[in-house]
C-alpha cells in the first residue's frame, strides 16, 4: 500500500509526516480530516465582506424551522457597532431562567428556542455517527483512563481510536484558534451582552461534523442535514449574529485577523494577549 499524499500546509496547523506504525488506511482517514479542518479554519478567519444573500437566506430558513416569519436585518461593521440595536434581546441570564425556572410570564424568546433546537441538532448528528474505523477493536482496559493528547499520527500509532483523534484534532483544535483566540477575547473586551452566535468563528463544532460526513463515517437524516447545511452557509458567510423577534444583527466579517488582535470594518481593534 501506498503512503496517502500529505495536505498542503494549514493555516497554523503543523504538517505531519505518516510514521510505519500508523496503518495507511488510519493515516489517509487523518490526512482527509486534516483538509477539512483546514477548509474550515479559512471560513473561521476569513476576512472577506460577507456575503449577505447568503447569509441572509440562511437565518431567514433558521427562523422558519422555529416558526418564525423572516426577520429585517440590520448589517454592522463590529460587535462594538451592533451594542446599539441589541435592546430588549435577553442575556444568558434570562435563558438560565427559562430552562432551570420558575420561567417568567409570556413566550419564550427566540433565542431560547435556538439554543434547544441546536441542542437537539447536535444530540442527532451524534446519534448518527458510527463506522468501525472509528473505534477499532482493541482488549477492553480495567480501567477507564483519558486518552493521551498527542499529535494526530502519534495518537493513532500510540492506539488513541480515530473518533478521539477526530475530536481532538478537528473539533477542539478549530475551538482554541476560534473561541478561546478569538471571539471569547473579544466579547470579553465589549462586557455583558445579550445572547449571540458567532458565525464563521461556529467553525470548530460545523467542521466535526461535517469531517465525519465527508469522511463517510456519518449519514445524517435529511432534516438533520438541511439543518446543519443552513449553520455552515452562516459560517462561511457571515461574523456574529443577535437574533430578535423582528430584528436580526448580524456582525460583517473582520477586516484583518492577527494572533491576539482583531481589527473590524469600522475601525475597531480589540487586542488581548495570546
């Protein structure tokens, strides 16, 4: 067997070279993991104008699968421009009370029936996963330990299941470049605000998935996918979004994005220490 051609370089992800204690079918599952993490990792810092009919066309569908009529959009250049439309929309506080109670008077907002239907996305996408190069037979271990952290051939040549690598690897390491090194720093930087979504920076959770669906190791339900495919054009579209009754803000993408610091289209430049 052949060794599987190596990805062309990612974007702050080192190459790795294969190693002969790695099976060439395992190396060349990572290898394909590893382009779309990549793939993804574009969308998740691109800075690019956005692309609004797309953008737009998506969250319009996300409405409706809530059954909500399609909202006016209002564009800003920053998170900081957009702190002007966001009155009335509730915080994380509010959707804690609809969840744990006693939940207060009336309907609850838009945003907390979001964030249980993306609960009830993810807990189906899960649910469709399985292939048996994924979590090859191994003697079962007394104990139960955490799996090592290692880099993603090391893993598998040390007998780390793909599904952890995937995990690791993909999901986690599109989280730390896109949540912890970029948009938690800078909703850290404009204080408490209401509920959002964060758009291309959703990278890291839409690229585990779709990983798996390219990979062949997932076949979503029709639904499902639709679903999923509507949270990816929002990520290769578009920066943050407030979702409102009426009203629906969305963020343009930044117009430069650099190890701790984050420059939007209207001049806004939070930084942090990486």
């Amino acid at each position: 067997m052949t060794a599987p051609a190596r990805p062309r370089a990612a974007i702050g992800f080192p190459l790795e070279e294969s190693t002969p204690d790695v099976p060439g079918r395992a190396a060349g599952h990572w290898y394909r993991a590893a382009e779309i993490r990549d793939e993804w990792l574009r969308y998740g810092l691109d800075t690019r104008p956005a692309d609004r009919v797309t953008a737009q066309h998506h969250l319009a569908a996300i409405y409706a699968r809530l059954s909500r009529p399609r909202p006016r959009f209002v564009w800003v250049d920053s998170p900081h421009q957009a702190r002007q439309h966001l009155a009335g929309l509730p915080t994380l506080d509010t959707l804690h009370r609809w969840i744990r109670g006693p939940q207060p008077p009336g309907k609850p907002p838009l945003a907390s029936d979001l964030v249980a239907g993306l609960s009830r996305l993810r807990g189906a996408l899960d649910g469709c996963v399985g292939h048996p190069d994924l979590d090859p037979a191994r003697p079962r271990k007394k104990e139960h330990k955490a799996w090592p952290v290692l880099p993603p051939l090391e893993a598998l040549a040390a007998g780390v299941p793909l599904r952890e690598v995937l995990r690791q690897s993909v999901r986690e390491a599109l989280r730390e470049r896109l949540a912890d090194g970029c948009y938690l720093p800078v909703r850290a930087a404009l204080g408490p605000l209401p509920v959002c979504w964060y758009g291309q920076q959703e990278s890291y959770w839409i690229a585990h998935y779709d990983a798996l669906r390219r990979l062949g190791f997932a076949r979503y339900g029709a639904r499902d996918e639709a679903h999923l495919d509507d949270w990816a054009a929002l990520a290769r579209s578009c920066g943050w979004w407030w979702p409102g009754e009426e009203v629906c803000v969305i963020v343009e993408r930044p117009a430069s994005v650099a190890p701790g610091s984050v420059r939007y289209r209207d001049g806004w430049c939070p930084q942090w220490t990486s």
